[in-house]
C-alpha cells in the first residue's frame, strides 16, 4: 500500500510540475511573422527613357520587376521620398502615373514584398520637365513654379486576411488655400474634402472585397494647380497561416491561452484525486496495520 500511494503522488506531483511549466507560458506574448521571400532583383525603369525632356508635368512610369506570390511592390522614389507606388504583375511588369517637378527629376524604383522589406534599387533614371515656350499658359506658368505638393503616410497598403477597412493620411504643403483633396479608391468610390490650410488628413475606406486596387490621391489649391500621388492597396496572404495555427495553439494567444486554461484545471483535478487517494489508502492502511497489531496482541496473550 505504502507503495501504491507514492507512486499516485509522485505521479500526480509530476504531471502537475510539467503542466505548471506550461501555464507559466500564459504570460509570454507569442506572435509570428510570416517570412516572405526578400526580394533579390532589382527593377528597372524602361519608360521613359533616361535623359527624357517632358513638356508634361505628369509622366507614366513603366518598367520590370521580379514576379512573386503574393506580389512584390515597386515604390518609385525621388530625393529620398516615396511619390507612388504599383504592384508587380504576374508579367513581371509595373506602371504607375507621376507628377514630375520642374527641372530634372531623378527616379529609383524599389521593390519590397508585402513585409516591407525591401530589395536592390534600381538604376537610376532622369527625366527633365520643362514647359515648352510655344505652348506654356499662364496657369501652366503659375504651376509649374508652385511649392504645392502632396504625400502619402505609406507608399503601399497591405490588405491582410478578410481586412476591407483601409486608413491613408495625406499631406498637403505649399500652394495657396483653400485646398480641394480628392481620394480616387479604385473601386469606383471617389471621396472629396474640402481643408482650408495646408496639413495631414485622413482618410477611411471600406471596400467591398480583398483585392489589390489602385488609388490615386489629387490636391488642388485656390490657383489651380494641382498635384498627384499613386499608390497600391493590395490583397495580401500575410496572417493567413498566423490565423491557422492560432486556432491550432501553435502560434497566437488564444489558442495557447485555451491550451493554458483547460491544462491549469487539470492540475487541480489530478491534485484533489491524488489528496483523496493518498487520504483513502493511507486510511486503509493505517486500518489494517491496526488490525494487525490487534491479532498480534491476542496470539500474544493467549499463548502466555
């Protein structure tokens, strides 16, 4: 008996430690990233061409990218600041509409996956704008010499799993107020905000369904001038396989949570049977150990 009842305690007292250790886990934060493939070709810009001498202040930028599922962005880059942003398609192509600064303008393409991170950039590439005398007007003049200029907070927006609702910030500066700034969705949805001052605005959109859209952000100031930024909302698979093992308790904190719970009663229930056996047994043993004293006790007297 003695034995029975230490091993029912030792056996108790093990699983209860083993599954301690596992309800001490209830206080880390688990989380994951799904590691996407860095991108390792660098894009190229083929259209224009380098050197170009544009008479337009807006300009479509064309050119290869490396192909990858989900699909990599090109995010078009002058002085250091993003100025738009396209998905690269299944061809392995990009394009996207710009508006050129006066002057020489030099253009980097840049391609990240949906994680941000970014590959090589491209080889640089200068395109000049400038007004031709014969055809310029006054307000494309007055334009062309204007500070007016718009920005987006990011250059692309990743869609996650069964997400639709998207939030953009634009900025405005320069230019002369009040301000018209125009949010075209790419679903068809066109959202206007009058602002009587330069700042951040934002924006929120729901759309429909999860897919990658292009959208095109326009500011236009009291003279009439005007400028653009395109960028990419794409559908991305990037918490699909969190989201999975999340309900299978490999990755995320509510599965390991339920995990935690259910095992964290377990421990007082083994405890409480193992108390009640060690009571019992050690009752049953205490019994018959007395009773074996008291027969012992009985042969004794009897045989003197």
């Amino acid at each position: 008996m003695k034995r029975v009842a230490f091993i029912v305690l030792f056996m108790a007292g093990f699983f209860s430690i083993g599954a301690a250790k596992v309800v001490y886990a209830e206080t880390y934060n688990v989380s994951a990233v799904v590691p996407f493939k860095v991108p390792t070709i660098a894009a190229v810009i083929d259209s224009p061409l380098s050197n170009s001498a544009l008479t337009s202040s807006s300009a479509r930028i064309a050119g290869t990218c490396e192909v990858s599922n989900p699909a990599n962005v090109v995010v078009i880059m002058r002085s250091g600041s993003d100025i738009g942003s396209a998905s690269c398609s299944a061809t392995g192509r990009f394009e996207l509409d710009i508006t050129l600064l006066q002057g020489s303008n030099t253009l980097i393409a840049r391609t990240s996956n949906v994680n941000s991170q970014y590959g090589p950039d491209s080889p640089s590439v200068t395109v000049n704008y400038a007004v031709s005398p014969q055809n310029s007007s006054p307000t494309q003049a007055a334009s062309d010499g204007s500070s007016l200029d718009i920005g987006t907070d990011q250059p692309f927006i990743p869609l996650q799993v069964d997400q639709k609702i998207v939030q953009i910030t634009v900025g405005v500066t320069g230019g002369s107020g009040p301000y018209l700034i125009e949010l075209n969705w790419g679903d068809g949805s066109v959202e206007q905000k009058k602002v009587d001052i330069a700042g951040t605005y934002t924006f929120t959109h729901e759309y429909k369904k999860s897919m990658t859209y292009r959208v095109q952000a326009i500011v236009t100031d009291v003279l009439g001038v005007s400028r653009a930024q395109s960028f990419v909302v794409l559908s991305a698979v990037v918490q699909k396989l969190q989201n999975l093992q999340s309900q299978s308790g490999a990755i995320g904190g509510t599965g390991i949570t339920h995990i935690i719970w259910w095992t964290s009663r377990w421990v007082w229930f083994v405890w409480i049977i193992a108390f009640c056996c060690g009571i019992l047994l050690g009752m049953r043993y205490m019994k018959r150990k007395l009773m074996h004293e008291l027969a012992a006790g009985k042969k004794k007297r009897g045989r003197s």
